[in-house]
C-alpha cells in the first residue's frame, strides 16, 4: 500500500484581534514520494503585531524548504539544520529592529517571536520536532486519552505561563526536541496551539480527533476550544494515516537502535513465530538460520548479529541498512527479503529461503566449470550486477562465496552486508570491505574508494578462477603488498577449451590498468552476449614501469653494481 494520508486544518483567532497561529502540510514532490509528508504549526508571540510574521515565515519556509534538502540526511539533521537557519534569520531581525528602536527612542517592542511543532511522516515512522508550546498528539481509535508527544517550554507557574522558555527567534542558538517512533494505519496527529489544549482536556482531544473525517474533526476541536471560552487563537491540523509507504531506512535504522539482536538460537526455538529448523552459518559477526514461517509454513533464513556483536550499534546499523537494501533490490538476482512484523520483538533479517550451492561450494566440487555453464551464469549475474548499479549500490563482496546456484537453477547474488548505497553511516563507508584476492588495484595500492568498476573488477576475478582455478594476481593476504607485478596469464594457455573470445572478455575485465576494463554492467553484458560474434580486444600488456616503478631504479642499481664489480675486478687483478 502506499503512504496515504487524510488532512483537516481549522484555525481561529477566537477574542484576539489578530490570528497569529499559522499551520500547513506538504506532501513530498512527484518522484520522490518515499519521503512521505512534512506538517507543521506555529503560534507567534509579539508585543508589536509581528508574531504572524514570524509563524507564517517559520512554517512556509520549512514547508518549502524540507524536501529540498538531500534525501541522504537523516529527518532530525534536516529539520535541525532548517529550523537553526529560520532561528538565526529571526534573532538577527529582532536584533535589528530593537537597535532601530532603541535609536529612535521609541518604546522597544515589535519582538518577533514562534513556537514550532513539526512533524515528519516517512516510511513506517514518524519524526517529531519541538521549541515552545504548542503540542503534538497521537491518537487511536482505543478508547484512551490521547497521548502527548511534546513538552511545554514554558514555566509553570500560573502567572507565567505565557512566558517561553524556548522559542523561535528568541537566541542565537536553538535547542530543538526530537522524538522518533512508528506509525500504524489509523493512527491520528494532531498538531495544536495552546487556544486548543489549553482549555481541552486530552481526553476531549481524543474523541474530538476522531470525529468525521480529518477537516470535520480539526473543526470540532477549535469550535470547541471556543466554547470552553479559549483566551487565545485556537488552531488545530489533524493528519490521520490512511495507508503506508514500504519500509524506509530511518524505519529500519530505528529497528536497529530499539530492537536488540536475540540471543544464540537452537533447532526447535520460536522467534516471533518463526521456528528455527537448522543453523546454517556462524561467520563469528551474523548467525544465519533457516527456520519456517509463521503463516505459510513456507522456509525462509533469519539472519542476525552474533551476540558477541549485539551491542556494537555500528553492527546494528549496518544490519539495518542490509535489511532496507535488500527490501529495495530484492527480487530479480537478489534474495528478496520480507518486512519485520511492526511487533517484532528482536532485531534480525527474513530473506526467502533457496536450496542450492554458492559458486564457492560448486567449485570445491568441481574447480573448473563448463564454457557454456559460465557464460550463462555470466549472463544473469550481469544483469543482477546492472540493476543493483543502476540503483546506485555498490556491493564491495562479489566473489564466489556470495553467488548463489538456487534449486530453481536461478544465480542470485547474496550478502550486502557492506554494500554502500549513499546513505550507509560513516562507519560503514570507511570500513575496508571485501577479500583481498577481489580487490582492484586502485583500492589495493592507492586507497581509492569502491565503485561500479570494483563489483566489476571482482566478477572478472570471479569468473577467470571458475574458470582456470587459479586467481589472475595469485592468492593475496591482507598484510601482502606488490601484488600487480605481472599480468594474468592467458586462460586459453591455462585452458585449451576456453574459445579466444572469452579468454580476452576476462583478461578485460581484470586487467590492471582501468582503462582497459569495461566501464558498466551493460558493456560486459553486450559483450558476453555478443560472443565470438563481435569479440573484444585483449588488454595491453602492461609496461614494467606501471607493474612496477622501481624497475628502473632497480635495473640502473644493477647495472651500476655490476659496472663497479668489473671496474674493481680490472684495477685490481688485470694486468696494465
């Protein structure tokens, strides 16, 4: 179902002269409607008439500036980054217009200040932030008050309670306070100025909320904040979840912070419904586990944090973020994954279950595969690789061990633990993911950054070890340095069977120099379709001086050597 709301707005200026209470709500732009809906409401406070200006800039200013932020950021460093710019921009005006004043020698007054309440509806979850006092409510349809999700900024004493402790406008600097949590179809916000809760209970907020539809029930609630003789401007904004969007990685990142990973599970257990029917893998960081769904009794595999890493929270975001990558790729030569009940009680991952053999299972089996079996399993893990790309992931682990044969003769490529998407924490981008022999030299020898070109690099790997059995740059350790110092030797030298076109696709693929590679998924595909056809050239070999610089330094000092050992050899013992 997509994210789907129903919107009320009704607002009052009740026995005030002016209304300076202002609220709004912006759907997110056409393409981008995974980031949901932002609402807002504001409620200006001035002795000069100029609260209006500030509620209404502070609420259309984030309004229209929110979904122009990168969508790389999280909602709480969005909002805080807006809401600090409006704050500054309305200190420094308050500042000039006192100054002005103050020249003047007229009173000092015309202080522009507002309360803000924002929320951010995206996913499955809600983002919440607060200065002032105006409130945020969340209600369903259980019979129970409605429950608050701010705190008044105000002191509390009956004399000054109009008096902010925070506000918009007020400082230089703001503190701003979030609150994050989930969200269920039917759930009600309510947004509302302190006319409203000021003189309703939360009791009445509740039943009120739930009235008719949105814009009846945002009526229902300021007619009655004026019945109950509100001293203020009564506003309420009312957004009732009709339908949610997929999961999104703040949900899942959210998960990640709340849930905690379960403990070691045996055959037999019952995780949320799921009974656990083997334990597949221990890697000493994850547990994987087949285990059989609650509802279709079908097999799927749990996979999890080892509890020696539970509580390692880069751990947990990083799961987190493979559980949102692989809701958004899965299918179509990934594992798809299924969305963790709203009521999970533990942090873990449900992938579909497929019988079969990794590439790296197959090999011990038989190290060498046949010409046709690699092409076709080339083919399809090709075209996997250009969606996952195409989708702007990179995956950092291709190499046998996570590519997959399935019992339905499908190849899926497994694991993206690592993967980096653009939005994964600054932990798991710096982290110096993927197996030495699969590395590219770029990443090896000069510290550069994974791309499209090392999945690509990796696959080349890949498939010159099914087919040769040997690795193109020989078996790397991690401490191992001067690695490139030869080229890979020819397939067909190794391998007579290997036709010449493929020898030189693979080569391209691992050659040392970039240049020389295919640029994209789609160009290695072309060509492994194309086939004898239309076959590439062979990498260049590459000059000493590449494979290495030192060659001439060490040639000249060799040359040197033996030109003084000659020289020693006739002063000493040769005759004059």
């Amino acid at each position: 179902m997509s994210f789907e709301v129903d919107i009320g707005y009704s607002s009052q200026r009740g026995p005030r002269e002016l209304n300076e209470d202002f609220a709004g709500a912006v759907h997110a732009p056409r393409g981008d409607e995974a980031r949901g809906l932002i609402a807002a409401i504001a409620d200006g406070v001035s002795s000069g008439g100029r609260g209006r200006e500030a509620a209404q800039t502070t609420v259309m200013g984030l309004l229209a500036d929110y979904f122009a932020t990168p969508d790389t950021w999280e909602p709480t460093a969005a909002l805080d980054r807006l809401i600090g710019a409006q704050n500054g921009w309305l200190a420094d005006h308050n500042r000039r217009r006192q100054s002005r004043q103050s020249g003047e020698g007229s009173e000092a007054g015309g202080t522009a200040l507002t309360t803000l309440t924002a929320l951010v509806l995206h996913g499955q979850g809600y983002t919440l932030a607060h200065v002032g006092d105006t409130r945020a409510w969340r209600v369903r349809d259980d019979g129970e008050p409605a429950v608050l999700l701010t705190q008044d900024h105000a002191f509390d004493h009956p004399d000054m309670r109009s008096r902010l402790t925070r506000a918009i406008g007020l400082d230089d600097q703001v503190r701003v306070d979030y609150l994050q949590g989930d969200v269920r179809v039917g759930d009600c916000f309510v947004l509302s100025s302190d006319g409203v809760h000021g003189v309703l209970k939360p009791k009445q907020v509740a039943a009120l909320a739930l009235q008719g539809d949105a814009e009846a029930a945002s009526e229902a609630l300021v007619n009655a904040a004026l019945e109950a003789g509100t001293h203020d401007n009564a506003t309420a904004l009312v957004i009732r979840v009709v339908g949610l969007d997929a999961r999104q990685l703040d949900d899942e990142l959210g998960d990640g912070r709340r849930l905690a990973p379960p403990g070691a599970l045996k055959v037999g257990d019952v995780l949320d419904g799921y009974a656990v029917t083997a334990r597949v893998a221990d890697t000493g960081v994850h547990l994987l586990y087949q285990a059989r769904h609650p509802v279709t009794r079908e097999l799927v595999a749990l996979k999890t944090l080892h509890p020696s890493r539970a509580s390692d929270p880069q751990e947990r975001a990083m799961l987190a973020h493979e559980a949102w990558l692989g809701l958004r790729v899965g299918g179509n030569g990934f594992v798809r994954v299924h969305e963790r009940a709203a009521q999970a009680s533990a942090l873990y991952i449900v992938f579909d279950w497929h019988g079969g053999r990794t590439l790296e299972q197959l090999r011990k089996a038989n190290a060498r595969g046949a010409v046709a079996e690699v092409v076709g399993a080339a083919i399809e893990l090709s075209r996997a690789l250009g969606r996952l790309h195409r989708q702007g992931v990179v995956h950092r682990d291709i190499k046998p061990g996570n590519l997959h044969l399935g019992e339905d003769g499908r190849w899926r490529v497994l694991d993206l633990g690592v993967a980096l998407s653009g939005r994964e924490g600054a932990a798991q981008r710096e982290l110096h993911a993927g197996t030495p022999s699969y590395i590219n030299p770029e990443q090896w020898e000069e510290g550069g950054v994974a791309d499209a070109g090392s999945d690509l690099f990796a696959f080349g790997v890949t498939l010159y070890q099914w087919l040769t059995g040997h690795l193109p740059y020989g078996e790397i350790e991690p401490y191992q340095v001067a690695r490139y110092r030869r080229d890979p030797v020819a397939l067909s030298r190794i391998r007579p069977d290997v036709p010449i076109w493929l020898d030189h696709l693979v080569r391209k693929a691992v050659a040392r120099d970039p240049r020389e590679r295919f640029e994209t998924a789609e160009e290695l595909l072309l060509a492994l379709e194309r086939g004898a056809s239309r076959p590439v050239n062979a990498p260049a070999a590459t000059p000493l001086i590449r494979r290495d610089p030192l060659a001439l330094y060490k040639l000249a000092l060799g040359v040197s050597v033996l030109f003084n050992v000659l020289l020693i050899v006739w002063l000493l013992f040769l005759p004059r």
